[in-house]
C-alpha cells in the first residue's frame, strides 16, 4: 500500500439544520464522487454554492461564505482536529453577510443583525461544522481499522479537511424572511478532504510546489476595457434590481464562484500551466509611465498576493482594495516576526516595479502558502503573451524569505 492510500479520500458531505428550530437537529448527506446534480459537481465546494444559487435564485440561492481548514491529527486510536483561524472566520462571515442584507435596503436591515442575531446564527453554525468533523473523523477512523500499513499505524498522521460554510437568507412566500425582528438564515456546511494523509512531522509539513500565474490584463490595453473584466467586488450585486448599491471588497459572497469563470477562461489557458490568475486595477499615485506599468496587482481569484522587494519590504494591497483572508493576516504577522522582512500593505505591488521584486507568493486559507515561480503577461495589443517574472533558480534557496515565514506559520500546527 503506497502512503497516503489508506484514508477515504471519496469522502465528501454537506450539512444543513433540519425543519425543527433547534440548532442540534443537524441533517447529514453523504455526497457521492461524481456527483454531478444539474451539471455541477457538487463534492466540490464551488460546485454545490453553484448548484445552489441555481436550484434557489440570484436573490436567495447566494450568500455570505467562507472555507476552513481544519487538520485531523490522529493515530488508529484517537483523532483531534485543529480549526485554523474559527474566531475570524465567523466575525469575517457576520460582516459579509451584513454587507449583503445592507444592499438590499440598508434602512430595514438596520439593528435587526445585531449581537443577539450574531449569536443564535455563530450557533448554528457551531452546530452544522461539529456534525461534518465528526462525520468526517468517523470515515477517517474507520479506514484506520482497516489498514495494516504500519507507516500510518504507530505514527501520527495528518489529513486536511475543507469545511466550507455559507449563509443565505430563509424565505417565506418569496421574501427575505424576518423572525422576531432578525433575519433568518439558511446555514449550510460542505466538507471535503483535499490531499492524501501525511505523517505528522516535528518540521511542519513541505512548501507546496510553486506555480505559474497570470495577471487578468485585456487585449485592449485600456481603463475601458479593464473596467468590462468581471471584478469580485463590483460584480457581486445580486441584489441590484433592488439596489444600486454594491457589496465591498471586505465581503466573501458566492456569487463569485459563478462570476470568474470567464476570467479562468481567458487566462487558465489549457497548456498555460497556469494556477491563479491575479486581478489588477489602476494605481492613482503613481510615477510609472505607461498603462500596464501603472497597474497595481491586487488579489488572485481565490488568493491574496504577497510580492517581496530586494530590500526587504513585502508589499500585498490594502484590505480596503481586497478580501483580507485568514491566511493573509497569519502570513503578516509572520511577516513581522521574520528578521530582515518590513510589511508593507498601505499600497499594492506594481507591475512596473517587476525588476525589484525577489520572491512572490499567494496565500489562501486551505493551502496557506503557495509560492509563485512565473508571472505571466497575457497577450496584449499586437504583444503575445510573456513572462513579466521569474524565480531564477527552482531550488528553495531562491525562495528563503518564503521558506521562514512558512516555517513560522506551522509553529502553530506543532
């Protein structure tokens, strides 16, 4: 049996509270492997939010969301699980939620998602990601019963679960559904393991392999033109019809699971090699000359970017331009903890700057860091597509900065 082999890693399911008004009564569906209900493969996050807003409408089959990674530690005997980063998870899931209600009409929703709402939904929500943990534990001890591999058996072992939440609001006869004078919510869980097992080890685990990423520029080199992408924050107005307003940078809404795909068309080019594709926007205070050099890199489409100087200042844009992820504020306060390395999010990374960056990385909350080893330009203009940079050496040497913060982070886990 090769490591890794013995855990059932079809494992998939997704949680949601019964009829019954009590937060315990918690429904559990096994989710199949190609699963794949309405053309959507549900045992993947994106696919059950899409099939979601699909099945229930733009206006209450989309809501707030956000993705934990929660480490099984366990051995053939015991299993306890670490939730990185829970505490922020739910006040980042109240405030988006409350940013998508406020679009709808700002002077209804008012007090009404308060400390009390706060805490029933938190409730909830404790309640539904319990429930997927231990149906998860049960299907990782039970391959453990099975297994005779004593590389997994006398050994601490490590599995990565994506615990994946979203909020949407109940209805009543097709309106926003209020209950003693707070909103009502549908509280939904998915969970998924996403990698092999791995021998839990005094050194942390390994720097994920680096990728290629491209940056979202269009043909036309222009601000009209730029303006036309789909952006995560101007984009996400489900509720437009009923409002003008939109729902900022700060808010993670699902909607955006449906909303970049055109962007993974253009620039996740079969053959490209290319894992992340980064969205950019126009610097106001800047001396570069020329429309690309001017541009200010922003976020990826599921990512936060962090670019290294050569003299030590690690640049990744202001939380008022992007969403500030849990791994983006793990990874700065490593930043500050890392002899020689200066944070600096008061201004995004320029693409003009490329000459003095030495180390570039994006983060996420599943895989925390993942290091960058190409930029890519798309084709612009008559210019095909380039390289805008490149780590020189593959060898983690020419990573080390990258290498201590990873190291810094996974104190955490030992």
């Amino acid at each position: 049996m090769q490591p890794g082999a013995l855990i059932d890693s079809s494992f998939c399911a997704d949680a949601s509270i019964g009829d019954s008004a009590d937060a315990s009564c918690v429904k559990i569906r096994r989710i199949q492997q190609q699963d794949s209900t309405l053309g959507f493969d549900v045992t993947s996050a994106r696919g059950w939010m899409e099939r979601i807003e699909k099945i229930e409408g733009p206006l209450h089959g989309v809501g707030a969301y956000t993705v934990l990674r929660c480490d099984a530690i366990y051995t053939k005997q015991t299993c306890q699980w670490k939730i990185w980063g829970l505490d922020y998870h739910m006040r980042r899931l109240c405030s988006s939620f409350r940013a998508l209600m406020e679009s709808v009409n700002p002077e209804t929703v008012g007090g009404s998602l308060g400390v009390a709402w706060e805490q029933a939904s938190i409730h909830q929500t404790d309640s539904i990601t319990s429930a997927l943990l231990d149906d998860a534990e049960i299907s990782l001890m039970n391959s453990m019963k099975t297994t005779e591999d004593s590389h997994y058996i006398n050994v601490e072992n490590v599995r990565t679960l994506m615990l994946t939440v979203l909020w949407t609001p109940a209805i009543i006869d097709g309106n926003t559904k209020e209950k003693q004078g707070t909103h009502a919510l549908n509280i939904r869980g998915h969970a998924t393991f996403t990698a092999s097992s791995r021998v839990r080890s005094s050194d942390g685990e390994s720097l994920p392999m680096p990728i290629s990423v491209c940056l979202a520029i269009p043909r036309v080199p222009s601000a009209n033109a730029l303006s036309q992408l789909p952006r995560r924050y101007s984009a996400e107005q489900r509720y437009q019809a009923a409002s003008t307003q939109s729902v900022g940078p700060e808010a993670k809404i699902s909607s955006w699971c449906k909303t970049r795909r055109p962007l993974e068309d253009m620039y996740k080019v079969p053959g490209s090699g290319v894992g992340e594709v980064l969205l950019v926007g126009e610097a106001q205070d800047t001396a570069n000359e020329g429309f690309i050099d001017s541009l200010e890199i922003l976020e990826g489409l599921t990512s936060n970017l962090f670019v290294m100087y050569k003299d030590g200042t690690v640049r990744t844009a202001p939380g008022t331009k992007v969403l500030s992820g849990y791994a983006r504020n793990l990874v700065s306060e490593a930043i500050n903890l890392t002899h020689g390395l200066r944070l600096d999010d008061s201004k995004a990374p320029l693409v003009g700057d490329v000459n003095d960056w030495s180390e570039v990385f994006i983060t996420s909350a599943v895989r925390l860091i993942v290091p960058v080893s190409r930029v890519l330009l798309p084709p612009v203009g008559e210019q095909e597509s380039m390289t805008l940079w490149e780590l020189r050496d593959s060898d983690s040497n020419a990573r080390p900065f990258t290498e201590l913060i990873w190291s810094e982070i996974h104190k955490k886990l030992r």
